[in-house]
C-alpha cells in the first residue's frame, strides 16, 4: 500500500506500511469524518433510496451492505497487505462461505480433492456434490498425499492445520501441481487466521475462513469469509452468496469487525500459550497422541515454520479412555466443555462425542483462550491429577 492515509479507490483511508497490530486496529476504516464515529454502526437495511436506474453499491439487502463492506475491506487488508485486485466476501457462517466455494466452482462431472482428515462436516457436503454429479476424491493432509489424487480435479481443497488432527501439508507445493494440473486450491485457514498464514501468498485461490472461530474469537457470532485473487471466480462465489442468500446479520459483521481489533493482541497471547500447555502435556505419561505444531519434534513442526508465522491456538491429544476424558473435561474449572475453537475463553471437548472424526474415543481437542498461562496449565494438570483412576 502507498506510504499515505489518502482515501483509496475503495473509500477506505489506505493504511501507510504497518506491523500487525496496528493493521488490525485501522483495517477497514473509513476515512476519518468529523463528528462521526471511527467504526460506523451497523446499517439496517432491507432496500435502499434507488431512484432512477438501479446503479451504485447499495440496491437491496441481500446484496450489498455498507457494514459489509468495510468488514469485507478488514480481512481483504489482514489476507493480502499491500495487494491490489484482491477481494473478501461475508457470509451467514464458515459453512456458508466453503459451501459459496464448492458450489460456484464444480459442475457435473467435475472432480474435486477433499482431505479425508477435515472438518466433521466435510462427508455431509461430500454427499451433496455427489448428488449433484461430482467426483469427490479424498487423501490425508499429512504428507502431502493429496498430490496423489490431483490428476483431473478441477478444485483442490486443503485444510492446513487440519482439524481437529493438527496435520500440515506443503500448501506451496500443492498449489504448483494444483495449477500444473489445471486445478483451482482452495485453503481452509480458519484455524491459522490471517495472523498465521496467508493462503493467497502461498499462491492459492481461495482463502476461506469461519469467522466464528479466533477471527472474531469471542464466541458470540456465526460468520464466514471468502478471500480471492481471481475475479471470475470471485463473481460466481458472489453470484452463489446473492443466490442462496447466505448473507451475515449487520449486527454480526458490526460486531466481527469491532472484534478484528484485538486479533494480534488475542492470538499472541493464546498462541504463546498455547505452547506452554503443550509443553507441560508432553511431561504427563496418561497423555499420548499429542499434537501441536509449534512443538520443535512435533511431524508438522517444519513445514508449519516454512509456512505459518503462528501455530494457532489448539493443541489436540488423547487420553486412555473415553471415561479418562470425561471425567477429565468435568474436572476443568476454568475450560468450557464446548465446541467450536478460538475463543478468549479456553473449551475443550471429546471430539469423538459427534462421530465423523477418525479419532480415539479419548481424543481431546483443546481451544487455548487468554487467561493467564500460568492459572490455565495449572487448571489443566490438577484436573488431570483428579481424573485419574
């Protein structure tokens, strides 16, 4: 971006050269207007004043929204600091936005790459694409092995760090035979955040995201995201978001884009703790499978460091039994038994309780929030100490 606060094309004052936090406070604003607030309040709007030719950005609510937009603004600036012909969409949720995706971009007879190791409710849509006559193919995130189903597809979708097992692949390197093979790539980066990683750097497509999760990180809000560098492409995902009408409450974007404030502050903290938890797990004999990619031994640990400024803030492990893990999840005083991740407040949750996880009935997945390191490790160990048998 210019070394200048001039207004840009776009109507957003143009952030001079910034570290991280500061990217977050500003990102989005508008340009400083007297008497008017920094971060304007939702709009409202079914319809708007439309005399004449139905021209301008804003017609009807289901399209447009100025709340929208300079939320939209926000995340473009975190995924892609300083690039031009780059553009985000919001949606109703992160299952909205992934569904914009697939949806716009595969027709009958396409073939798309999934990972065997993604999110839960990835086999559902998997039913629905092939209902509708798609080939959908699936190899683990670990290792690279999707490059071994890649022939033919016409999308390659990755989830690096996969959730909820904590794999890595090279997304560098499957994004170059992606493209060889003619193929589009698509990255889930809703555990890794902007803060983490930048997909479209990496030379993907997409940069998906549910907002839900750190993004916003205070569990109060569905949200979704879609980031691209490619406008036809871009126009189908708006064209299907205008279709199916997955659009977010302005209430729900006014309050995302409040919260992207504070992201650098929120992930560093559960980050950094995040690793201190993962160091101390690593110390107790009951605890196996652990997985944390910011572990120095941990089978992701350097791929993540070539591609990730931050290892994100779930650390994934198994206990011996089912029984182990719940008397464990009940013993916690300062942890949510709760779904979802990225949250200020720590959650942590027996994955295998939803079936569609390929995991050990103890498996763990734990969401570091932001108390203090100290008091969350200390939580954590003496609820282990008391669930043992």
């Amino acid at each position: 971006m210019n070394d200048s606060a001039a207004e840009n094309e776009s109507g957003t004052a143009a952030l001079p050269a910034a570290g991280e936090g500061t990217r977050a406070v500003r990102a989005g604003l508008p340009e400083p207007v007297k008497h008017e607030p920094a971060l304007p309040g939702p709009v409202f709007a079914a319809h708007f004043h439309l005399p004449g030719d139905p021209t301008g950005p804003y017609t009807y609510g289901r399209d447009e929204n100025p709340t929208w937009t300079l939320l939209e603004r926000a995340i473009g600036e975190l995924e892609a600091p300083g690039q031009d012909g780059v553009e985000t969409l919001v949606f109703g949720s992160g299952m909205a936005a992934i569904s914009a995706v697939l949806f716009s971009q595969l027709r009958a007879g396409d073939a798309v790459v999934l990972p065997s190791d993604g999110y839960q409710v990835l086999p559902l849509v998997r039913a629905q694409l092939e209902a509708y006559g798609i080939e959908v193919r699936t190899a683990p995130t670990g290792g690279d092995a999707q490059l071994g189903v890649l022939d033919g597809a016409r999308l390659l979708w990755i989830e690096s760090p996969s959730n909820p097992g904590l794999d890595v692949c090279d997304i560098r390197r499957l994004v170059e035979a992606a493209h060889a093979r003619g193929a589009l790539v698509a990255v889930d980066n809703t555990l890794a955040t902007p803060l983490g990683q930048r997909p479209l750097e990496l030379g993907a497509d997409f940069s998906v995201a549910s907002g839900t999760k750190q993004l916003t990180g205070h569990g109060d809000i569905l949200l979704g995201c879609v980031t691209g560098r490619n406008a036809e492409a871009m126009a189908a995902v708006r064209r299907w978001r205008k279709i199916v009408g997955a659009i977010p409450g302005p209430m729900e974007a006014w309050l995302a884009h409040r919260s992207i404030a504070t992201l650098q502050l929120r992930v560093d903290r559960q980050n950094a703790t995040a690793l201190t938890l993962a160091e101390a797990l690593r110390e107790r004999p009951e605890v196996t499978g652990l997985r944390y990619p910011g572990l120095p031994d941990d089978p992701s640990h350097e791929i993540a460091s070539r591609q990730m400024r931050r290892y994100g803030c779930v650390v994934s492990f198994t206990l011996p039994t089912r029984a182990r893990a719940d008397r464990f999840l009940g013993a916690l005083r300062l942890v949510d038994d709760a779904t979802s991740f990225g949250g200020v407040r720590s959650t942590a949750e027996r994955r295998g309780r939803w079936g569609g996880d390929a995991v050990p009935e103890g498996f763990i997945r734990f969401s570091v929030g932001a108390e203090d390191p100290e008091d969350l490790v200390a939580d954590v160990l003496r609820a282990l100490d008391e669930s043992a048998d």
